[in-house]
C-alpha cells in the first residue's frame, strides 16, 4: 500500500474457495498463479464444514484455498475457479484487505501483471 493512501485503499484482496479434496485445492491453486490470477495461493485443511445442501443439513471434510490477487482481477479469477472446479456451486469469496506492506502489494501487484 503507498504510503501516502489511507488504510481501505489497498488494490489487492483474499479470494477464497473450498474443495473437498487436497489435489484438487491443489490443482486450483497452481493453475491460477500459473494463468498469473494470482501472486500466491494458500492451501489449508482439511477443515469441517456443515451446510444446507438439497434440502439437508450436510457435512463436509474439506480444503481451503486463499488467493492474493489485485481487485481488478476479480472477475477473471472468478470465471477461471468456475470452469475448473468439480462443485456445482463452490464458494467463491473475495475479501477486502484493508493495509497491507508497500512492498507486499507491490509483489502481488508484480506477479498478476498488475502493476
């Protein structure tokens, strides 16, 4: 984040999904910061997840995967998530970061041809 820019102004944010499996979290991670969506791609889990599903309370071992990528990019990420992931309808989350390192923002802003 530039110095001079209050903090809620930040260009990049946190795109999230989940899978239920770890290669595809995976697969989804690197083929996004392969296609440069993405500066980096965190795998995490499993972690448990309960929801409504066709009418059923549900229950799930599943995979997290958070995105650093520019705000710009959203969309392209979003479609890119879609086309390759095995759920009818997967999480696809963006999250605003609100202050981040100058030099931080600069990298992610780099590596998504953003910059």
């Amino acid at each position: 984040m530039n110095k001079d820019r209050n903090p809620g102004t930040s260009d990049i944010i946190m795109v999230i999904t989940t899978s239920d499996s770890r290669d595809e979290a995976v697969k989804l991670g690197r083929m996004m910061v392969e296609k440069r969506l993405a500066a980096c791609a965190q795998i995490s889990g499993p972690i448990e997840s309960h929801f409504w599903w066709d009418g059923k309370l549900d229950r799930a071992e599943e995979w997290q995967c958070r995105f650093k990528t520019s705000r710009k990019l959203y969309s392209a990420l979003e479609q890119e998530i879609r086309k390759a992931h095995s759920y009818q309808v997967p999480q696809i989350v963006a999250v605003p970061v609100l202050a981040a390192l100058t030099d931080f923002e600069s990298w992610v802003m780099e590596e998504t041809n953003t910059g």
